[in-house]
C-alpha cells in the first residue's frame, strides 16, 4: 500500500496548491455531481453459506455504488491456499458503458482470470479490460468476469475506479477513404475504409462526419445518429479493433440528395483506458483555463457592443483554446470583426482542450452596425433650446426635463437624439444633439466610456467626465436607450467649464504616507481623481485597511489633507440573540474529483461561478475571502449548507426573474465566505465577496441561513458594479444603497410574508420591517420624527449617517407601491431593477431615486394608474422630487384659407373667411380649434396658432360648401413664425373625377425625367398611409393623374435601372389639386441628386405669377470678402475648385431655380429670393424653398413663402458652413439679411 500513501500526499500537495489560487473551480457544471452520500458504500450481506468442500462459513460478497455502475464481488468458492470469484459490473447510469476498463484495489494476490484481460497487477492495484466481445454494457445491462486467486483470500476490494473513456483521435493517427463501388438513378452504394496510421490499436472506434445523403442501409457499422446529415457510426463489436496499420472497411446504401457529394468533417473516437492521474490532471488543467476564459475588447467595447477585432486567446492555463464563430463573415474564428450596415448578434464557441480532454464555452457578443462608422459630428445639429427637444417627442407627456442650478439638463426622461444608439461610440454621438443642453463643449474628449447595462427594456451606456485625461470622482453620465435603440433618458452631472490647477502637487508617494501617518495600511492607488465637492480639487485616491477593514480614502493633492473616508466593507448593523441552523434537509450539488483511490469534494458551483472560503473564526477581514472549502469526504457542515443554499437561491432569482447573469451580469467569480469572527454580514469593497458571520449575539443562526440576508449582501455588489453609490457609504447615497439592498433581499426570498419582513429568519424577530418600519423605530419618510436627520452634522459618524436607519426612507415606498396595486412583485422588481441601471452619482439625494423609478416605469410602458400609484408612494415617503422644466413653446403658425380655381397662380384665389381649422399634434389627443374668422381678420381668410412646441402637427380645415382637406406639416425649429401652404378648399360643385398633370424636372438642367416612380396618397403633405395609385414619368417626364376631386402629395422615387457612374435622384415629395371634371395642367415638382456629405442644394420653385423670382446666395471668399451667386454672376471659382453656381435663371414663372454649394469656404452664407417683377407680391407667390444637405435622403428642410410681410425680399436662411448648421430666419423685408 505504499503507492497509496504516496499517492495520497501528492494529491494532498495538489490540493493545496490549487487553494492558494483565487479560484480553481471553473464555471461549467461538466464535475458538477449530485451527492447526498459518500461516494464508496459498502454492503455485506450477513447470511452464512458453506461450500462444497464443507468450508467454515464466510461473508460471501460485497457491493461497490460507483458513479453509473454497481460493482458486485462475490466469492465462489475458497481453499487452503486460493479462491475463485465471480465480479459483475452493472450498468446503472443513463448512457452505455462503452470498452469497459475497471480497476479495484484486492490486497492479495490475483493468478488467473477469464472473461476479461487483466492490464496491471501491480502491488494490488489490478486493471482489468474486456474481452472485446463483451466490450460495452448497455444502460440497465452487466458483464461478469471470474478470478483465481493464487494465495488465501484477504478482504474484499472497497475501491472501484471505471477507468475506460471516450478520445477524439488526433487527424495525424488515421486516414479515411471513401468510394462509390455501384450508382443508379436515385440511389448508391459506397464504402468507407478506416486505416489506422498510429502505432496502437484503435478500440472500439466510432466515426462522425457530414454527408448530404439519406443512408438507408450500413453494414460492417452501426448508425447511431444522422440528423440534418450529420452522422455517426460505431463498429459492429466483432470489427471494433482497428490494429495499428490495418484497415476497416463499412459499406452504405444510400439516396442521392440534391446532387452527388463526398462525405466531410471526419472525426474518429476510440474508448479506451484513461490514466487516471494523467486525465485528473487534464482536467483541472481544462477546468482552470475555463474559469477564466473571457473574450478580450477593445477599448470602448464589451459583450453588448463589438466595434473593433476580438482578443481570442488560444492558451490558458496550460490549455489550448479553438474558436468557432456561427457567422465568420462578421466575427471570423481568429476574433477579426467586419461590420455591415446593420447590428448582428454572433455565437463564439471555444473548445478548450487538454490531451484528450475537453470542454466547451458558448459567448454571445453584439456585433454594432457600421452606420456611424467614423460620422462626422459636424453633421448633428446642436439643440440650444430646451423646445427643439419637441422634435423628437411627439407626445408632450414623454418629454420631462429637470435642470441643475446652472441651467443644464440633469435628468430628461424621452429621446433627444436622431441617432440609433448601439454602442458607447453611438452614445457619445448622441450627446452632441444635446452638448450645449449639457454645459458640454466635446463628448468625446470630455467624458470615458465606464460600462453597458442590459434589461428587458434596453441599454444604458454609462460614462464619467474627464478633464485632461483626470477622471470626475462620482459624477456620471448615463445614456438610455429602448431595446431599438432609440434614447429615452439622460442623467448628466456634467460640469461645465470644468478646470482645476494641477501644478505644485504632492507626489503619489507623498499621499502614501500622509495615509500612513494615519494609521491605514496602503493596499494600491488609483491614481489621481478630481473632487468636486466642497470646491474643485485635484485628490489622489488610495484604497486602504485599518483594522482589517477595506477603505477608500481621497487626499487633497495640493494640502495632503484627507478630504473623503469611505468604508468599502459594507455591513448590516443589527441588535438580537439566536442559536443555530435550521435542521432542513437539503439537496444540492457538489463537485467530486478522483485520481486513482483518492476523491475529494467542495461546494464550489462551476456554473454560477460562485466560490466558497472558510474563515475559520477570524476577525480580520483583510485575509477575505478566506481558505477555499475543500473536503476529502462528502459531508458538509450546517453553515456550509446554508451557505450554498441561499446563495445559489439569490443568484437563481437575479438569473431568472431580473435576467442578470451574476453580479456583474458577466458570470464573473463570486466568491462566499462564512465563519466570520462577528455576529455581522458584509458585502466586501472588492465588489465580488460577501462575507458572513457566526451565530451569536443578534444572530439565532449563521448569517448566511436568511436568504433575504444574501441577498441584501449580493445586491450591493450588484450595486456597486451598476452605481457610484458605493463611493460615498454615507447619509443619502448610503441609505439608497442599503435600501436598494433591503428591497431586492426581500424579493429574492420569495415568500408572501405581507408585512415585507429583513432578517425575520436568523433571528429571533425581523430586524427590518419595511411595511411599518416605525416598529423598528425606523423612518416612513423624511418628515417622520424617527428620520436620522443629523447626519450631515460634523464630526457625526454614527453608522456613516444612519445608513441603516434611513434606508426604509427608499423601501417603504416600495411596500406601498405593492400594497396600493402594483400586486406582481417580478414586475414591481423589473421596475426597481430598472430604476437601478439609470445609475446614481456618489452624491445621489432620495430625490434622484423617484426620477429613476418613474423613468423606468416608462420606459416599461406603466399604465397612467400605475405610475400614480409610484408618485403617491413617494409623496407618502416626503420624497416629492425635483420640479420638471416647463418647455413653452414659441412657434408661431401662420396659414391662408382660399377658393379653389383652376390655374396654379396662389395670389389670385378668393379668400374664405369663416372656414374652421383645427390643429392636432401627432401622438396627443389634444384639439386646438379656431375658426378663421376670428383668428386674424374675416376677410383675408388668415388663422394664427401660438405657443406650439417643434412637432409634427396635421391641420384639418372644413367650410360649408367645400370639400374637407389636411395639411401635414412638422416645426423643426423653436421661436420661430412658420407659414403653411396655402389651402385651397375646392367647391363641392367640383366633386368628381378630374385631372392633374405635370413634369418631374431636373433640378439642375430643368429637362425633364422619365422612368421616375409617383406614389399618391390623400391629403397635403402625407407622407405616410395608403398609396391610392402609383405612376411612372413618360419619355419628357410628363405624368397625368387622375382622381376624385381633392388634394393629394405625390411621392417621387428613382427605382430606375441605372447605367454605370449615373446618380440616382433622391426622395422629394409634392402636393397637387384636382377638381372634378377639369385637367389643371403645370402642376410640376423638380427632382435633385445625391451630394458628397459637404455640399448644399437649394431648389427655388413658385405658381405661375410672379413671374421672375431670382435665387441669390452670398458666401465667404478666402480672402476675407464675399461672394455673390445670382442670375448675373452664376458661377463662383478660387483655382481649379468650383465653389457655387446657380444652373439657371427662370423668367417665366414656376421654377425651378437651382444654387449648388459644391465646396464650401468655411465660414457663414444667406440665402433670398427677390421679387424681380415686382407685382404681385411675393407673399402671394406660393413659392418654396427646398434644402438638401449631404446626409438627407430628402429635403432637409422645406420654407414656404410668408403669407405676410411688406417688401420684394424674401430672406430664406442662414448657413454655417463650419458646423452645417441651417438656421431659419422666413420673413419677406425691404431688404435682404447677407452674412
């Protein structure tokens, strides 16, 4: 037995080595087995026999209960000086046991056998092998194989080890030929020729491989499985053995598919014997490099948002590691990323894989579109009032605001960005929409990407402000999308005008020992950070023990004063007695390793990644997370139990009801330490390791048996990764931590206890009663007399500002929620979990909590009752909330209602007075209704709205006698008068049939353009609905529709097949009349080209008087001066490089006239248009202005002529070349606005 005792302390070596690691249990359930018992049960049947020789009587057999087998020895017969007996192996477990090898531990001494092959009879530890033909044992099924023993007997085995194991054959040590001996019309016969190239046998092989063919009959081979043409065979057992350098042939009958292939993917297997120690190794060698597999991004990217190649690593651990991607056109197996236009999720699958042993890691990653691939932000249009946010929110009830004491946004609940957020990149364009908003002059060189947060309701992207590369201490920036991308919150603490004086500042050494000097251990810095509380401070910020507690100091880098204590190691503080455990009997899996006689077991859960230690009565928390737990035999103690129990219940919980996969939602370790020297509980600074204490003092059990007290500890780790709540444990952001905490405690515990009990089972009464903490004389709000109000007194330190004590302040509202009508706790938990990705700033108040809630409660799309039921309960808890910024506003809607008639001149139509117009914003309910005599006057037909926040808005205008009609129209700008079309309401004496024609015109050249396609829809400017009728332009790019009297928007489409090198138009629209039984000829639209990203078009067009209407655009020269592009000076060059030019110069009414800025000098334009012939006036002129920028598919803005106004010039807008920002201005003067 000797080997044996060496055996034993090498394996104790290796124990121990691996407990000094982290963590040496993997995240795969691969060793994971269910064990209630010791792994080795001996049975003696205690009846006597006598053998034929008259023997004495003796034990007769003895039973083994290994791993998916019995082993029964069973004596024979006995004699002076040998025995025989009989050992049967049977098969208990759900899958074959295939080329069985045994090995068991007799004493004595072994000389003869049969029905197997005996492999080692080395100092008592016999091998033995079947027989090829008794090879494997099918589920419920037993071989028996008899000895001789060559001396008295001894004792029976107590150790069996089932030693044969499956191998994948390295491609080097086989070859595998196919042919097709016979064919005909629909079907084949091949063989399949297996050589065997190594230098030992193959055992009992078995072969898969891909083929696209029925196989409707084998022989010389068994199918075992063929789905989706992927097959395998196994031998026939008399053929099973494949000697080395030999061959075996297996032939098929077979159907053709499509058309004829060759099988591929050949991969051979063989069973065999494993060697114990050498496979154990393999094992844990797999087993370690899977526990810390993780996929390497690139800055700026994580599993949610891939932009640039992955970091795959093939070696870890010892292990060699082989990627497979499901779509190698986008993630290819070496990790290099190709993106397309649209956002694509890709499985990586990693084998990893030691010798012959092997395991599998699935990851999924998010591969983001490459549509703002290197955008130019110039492009995005810089919101500085708070009205332009209307555009992107139809419904006024989206859109709340809450502004810091500056003026900036602090928090805005709806969209505020065009731009479809996938990535921390997209993030960061979105802000420049909203920069000026935030006080922010540059996102992406002001704020750091920090992490991504995924829920059922979509992302957040959270980010910190940085001043030349110094990070901001607890001032976030959060971006929230839905699950499409589109944004639907903002919380910013940006600062602006951010600076502070770095010169003259102490070394990081010297911030060493003023720590030092303090009584605190140095652990490791941070590096520098920029304070911002009580004025602007450079700090360094050290993390630190004291007394075997985690801190985390700030020291002021200019006076070395110490300006922040925070304790990183987060307790429960608690007041009562107790005793033990519970004494339930449990169920649970552990984890089992055997090398040859020897097992060892720990608690370890490979799938959650949850690690448990044993700090054995210690009272200093710097050694956490303690000893690894690790066990030679398989019982556990009642702490260890509760332990496993409740933390395997939480993270369940988070998995399954929140979808949070672990603490960090990435699987990451986790690690669970009991045995704690106090009567306490912790959720260490780490962020990854809750620590629990023994029973005594307040505790009537270890901490560790109250699920709601794991899952108090493990959400503030949950916390701590989503929050910076965990950089200030004290006063406000400390009770939202500790109330957050106390909430999804009571979650994850599952029960129906009414009164929302915390800490009711491990001890002697709940510590906590959240339905009426008043019991526990704790606050229900903060206008209760028990609310720990002193907490900002100096010098104060009890319990970091009543921590626990305030912390009902957050959870009761809670309760109440539940208790008022929110009744499905998984869905009031989804809100609160929600509210947490949000994030809170380390200087977070009670208030921020009521926004994050009624945010989530949006973007969950709460009912109008439910989201009353969240503010009564905060108002309830005195938490009332900042007040939201009321957005007025200031547009001005201007509009003329006239007789219809049959040219296309707007100037010479009857007014209608009294005609009724109503206003309706789309996405509200809300009327605004006028009647248009008495809007303006009730002769000239005008109507006026006021007050209207940017939006798209449809106006409905009816008049006895006359046909109703809309107008579709959006305000894209705030304080400003915009003008409508003019409505043309068509007598009722014209309803019918009639027509409307026209010509789609080259903006540029005036021709017009055939094979474009018209779609027509009901109403002005409908852009969307039904499509009545669809046309094509002739040969002259004429057209002719008709309809039933009424008006309708044409939409113009190029779907024309193109030569090569020719520009496809882009998207326009246009409106037309019709009047029933009359043909309104001229009704014409232009059509323009798509523009590198730089350039500007302007399209001119009116009716049929004026007559002559002139473009003219006044632009910068490099030389400081201006130029001026008209009818008399059409082009403008600087070299070689065409500037601008107008196309040409209409005088005979309707347009178009086009002006191109091809290359623009940087620096500010104006355009207008002037009224060259004077009469009429051009407000009579029906004339629009069309702008297409670079980046739109259709006009990027569309002005119509005011219906108001005195003078010959209509001054259009403005443009900034620098910023490609377009600013309205629409009003008709004397005189024209130039730069």
């Amino acid at each position: 037995m000797d080997n044996f005792k060496k055996f034993r302390r090498r394996l104790i070596a290796f124990v121990f080595a691996v407990a000094t690691s982290a963590s040496f249990i993997p995240q795969s359930a691969f060793a994971a087995e269910d064990e209630t018992a010791p792994a080795v049960e001996t049975e003696v049947d205690e009846s006597t026999d006598v053998d034929t020789d008259g023997e004495e009587d003796i034990v007769r057999e003895s039973v083994y209960e290994g791993d998916g087998y019995r082993a029964t020895f069973q004596l024979d017969g006995i004699w002076d000086g040998g025995f025989c007996a009989n050992v049967t192996i049977e098969n208990t477990g759900e899958e074959a046991i295939e080329d069985w090898i045994i090995g068991f531990d007799y004493p004595g001494e072994i000389s003869g056998f049969w029905n197997a092959d005996f492999l080692s009879t080395e100092a008592g530890n016999y091998i033995a092998k079947n027989n090829e033909w008794n090879q494997d044992i099918p589920v419920g099924g037993s071989i028996t194989f008899s000895i001789i023993g060559g001396e008295d007997f001894v004792d029976f085995p107590t150790e069996y080890h089932m030693m044969s194991r499956m191998s994948r054959r390295d491609t080097e040590e086989y070859e595998v030929s196919y042919e097709v001996t016979q064919s005909w019309e629909s079907a084949f016969n091949a063989n399949v020729t297996i050589t065997n190239n190594s230098e030992t046998d193959i055992e009992d092989w078995m072969l898969e491989f891909d083929f696209n063919a029925d196989i409707i009959n084998i022989w010389n081979g068994e199918i075992l499985s063929g789905d989706d043409g992927h097959y395998v065979i196994k031998n026939s057992g008399y053929n099973s053995v494949i000697p080395a350098g030999e061959s075996i042939t297996f032939g098929v009958n077979a159907a053709y598919a499509e058309e004829a292939c060759e099988p591929e993917n050949y991969q051979l297997y063989s069973f065999g014997m494993s060697d114990d120690e050498t496979d154990e190794t393999d094992m844990q060698t797999v087993m370690n490099a899977y526990s810390k597999l993780k996929i390497g991004f690139a800055e700026g990217n994580d599993a949610n948002s891939v932009t640039s190649d992955l970091t795959l690593c093939t070696e870890l651990e010892g292990a060699t590691i082989t990627w497979i991607s499901t779509d190698p056109d986008v993630i290819s197996d070496t990790g290099a990323v190709t993106r397309s236009d649209e956002t694509k999720n890709v499985s990586l699958k990693a084998v990893i894989q030691c010798n012959d042993y092997s395991m599998e890691a699935d990851f999924t990653v998010r591969v983001i579109k490459n549509t703002y691939e290197d955008y130019d932000t110039d492009f995005l249009y810089d919101m500085d009032s708070l009205e332009l946010l209307y555009i992107y929110n139809d419904d006024p009830d989206d859109l709340e605001i809450y502004l810091s004491d500056d003026g900036y946004i602090a928090d805005l609940n709806g969209r505020f960005s065009q731009i479809v957020v996938e990535s921390p990149d997209e993030a960061l364009l979105s802000l420049y929409e909203v920069k000026s908003l935030m006080g922010c002059d540059d996102p992406k060189t002001q704020l750091e990407w920090e992490k991504t947060s995924f829920d059922s309701c979509g992302y957040s992207y959270k980010f910190h402000q940085v001043i030349d590369g110094i990070p901001v201490y607890g001032q976030n920036i959060v971006v929230s999308t839905d699950t499409e991308g589109n944004t639907t919150a903002l919380h910013s603490k940006f600062i602006p005008q951010l600076s502070v004086d770095t010169a003259d500042i102490i070394s990081e050494a010297d911030a060493q020992t003023v720590i030092e000097d303090a009584g605190y251990n140095f652990v490791s810095s941070d590096g520098l950070v920029i304070y911002t509380k009580d004025g602007i401070k450079p700090a360094y910020n050290i993390n630190c023990l004291m007394d075997g507690k985690y801190y985390n100091l700030l020291v002021d880098a200019h006076t070395g004063d110490i300006l922040l204590e925070n304790l990183r190691s987060v307790s429960e503080v608690i007041s009562a007695s107790g005793n033990d455990e519970f004494g339930v009997n449990q169920t649970f899996s552990v984890n089992k390793f055997s090398i040859f006689h020897t097992t060892f077991y720990t608690i370890d859960d490979p799938v959650r990644n949850l690690h448990y230690h044993d700090l054995a009565g210690s009272h200093d928390h710097s050694i956490w997370p303690g000893d690894p737990i690790v066990k030679f035999s398989n019982t556990w103690t009642t702490g260890e139990v509760s332990a496993i129990v409740s933390a395997n219940h939480v993270y369940d919980y988070y998995l399954e009801t929140l979808h949070r996969n672990g603490f960090d939602n990435e699987n990451g370790e986790f690690h669970v330490s009991i045995n704690l020297g106090e009567n306490n509980s912790y959720s260490s600074g780490a962020g990854n390791n809750i620590v629990f204490g023994q029973r005594g003092g307040s505790y009537t059990t270890a901490a560790q048996a109250g699920i709601d007290t794991v899952g108090h500890e493990f959400t503030h780790s949950v916390v701590a990764d989503e929050t910076d709540l965990n950089l200030n444990y004290n006063d406000a952001p400390g009770a939202i931590n500790e109330g957050y905490a106390d909430i999804f405690g009571y979650f994850a515990e599952g029960d129906n206890d009414p009164d929302w009990n915390h800490g009711e089972d491990n001890h002697a009464a709940p510590i906590r009663v959240m339905s009426n903490p008043n019991l526990r004389h704790m606050p229900t709000g903060v206008n209760d007399t028990t609310y720990f109000y002193d907490f900002n007194v100096a010098g104060n330190t009890f319990d970091h500002g009543g921590v626990h004590t305030n912390n009902s302040v957050i959870s009761y509202p809670c309760y109440l929620m539940w208790a008022n009508g929110i009744s499905d706790k998984d869905r009031l938990a989804a809100l609160w979990y929600k509210s947490l990705l949000y994030g809170y700033d380390s200087d977070a108040e009670f208030d921020d909590v009521r926004v994050n809630v009624l945010r989530a409660a949006k973007a969950m799309r709460m009912s109008g009752e439910e989201i009353q039921i969240i503010k009564d309960a905060f108002d309830t808890a005195g938490i009332t909330g900042p007040t939201a910024t009321t957005v007025t506003g200031t547009n001005v809607l201007f509009g003329k209602v006239v007789e219809a008639d049959l040219d296309t001149i707007a100037g010479n139509n009857t007014p209608l007075a009294g005609s009724l117009v109503t206003l309706n914003r789309s996405g509200s309910s809300s009327i605004i209704s006028i009647p248009t005599a008495f809007s303006l006057s009730d002769t000239d037909g005008t109507f006026k709205f006021y007050d209207l926040r940017p939006g798209t808005y449809t106006l409905t205008v009816s008049h006895a006698g006359y046909i109703s009609t809309s107008l579709t129209m959006s305000l894209v700008s705030a304080r400003m008068t915009n003008y409508c079309d003019t409505i043309e309401l068509i007598p009722t004496s014209y309803e019918g049939v009639g027509t409307a024609s026209g010509t789609i015109k080259d903006s540029v050249t005036g021709s017009g353009v055939s094979g474009m396609t018209l779609r027509v829809r009901s109403g002005m400017n409908n852009k969307t609905g039904t499509i009545l009728t669809t046309l094509t332009t002739g040969t002259n790019g004429n057209y002719t529709l008709s309809q039933d009297a009424g008006h309708y928007c044409i939409e113009v489409i190029d779907q024309r097949t193109l030569a090569s090198g020719e520009k496809r138009y882009l998207k326009t629209y246009f409106n037309v009349k019709i009047l029933g039984g009359k043909t309104i000829a001229n009704q014409n639209a232009t059509v323009s080209h798509t523009l590198d990203s730089n350039q500007l078009r302007i399209v001119l067009e009116w009716g049929r008087t004026p007559y002559d209407l002139d473009s003219h655009l006044i632009g910068p020269k490099s030389d400081g001066t201006t130029f001026h592009i008209y009818f008399g000076y059409k082009q403008y060059w600087e070299g070689t490089t065409e500037i601008a030019d107008l196309d040409l110069d209409d005088t005979n009414s309707y347009g178009p006239e086009t002006t191109t800025l091809y290359n623009p000098i940087s620096g500010d334009y104006s355009f207008y248009v002037y009224n060259f012939s004077g009469s009429p006036s051009i407000t009579s002129s029906g004339a629009t202005v069309k702008v297409f920028t670079g980046n739109s598919n259709e006009p990027a803005y569309t002005f119509s002529v005011p219906l108001t106004g005195n003078g010959g010039y209509w001054n259009v807008f403005t443009y900034n070349s620098r910023t490609r920002r377009v600013t309205p201005v629409n009003t008709v003067s004397t005189s024209p606005v130039t730069p």
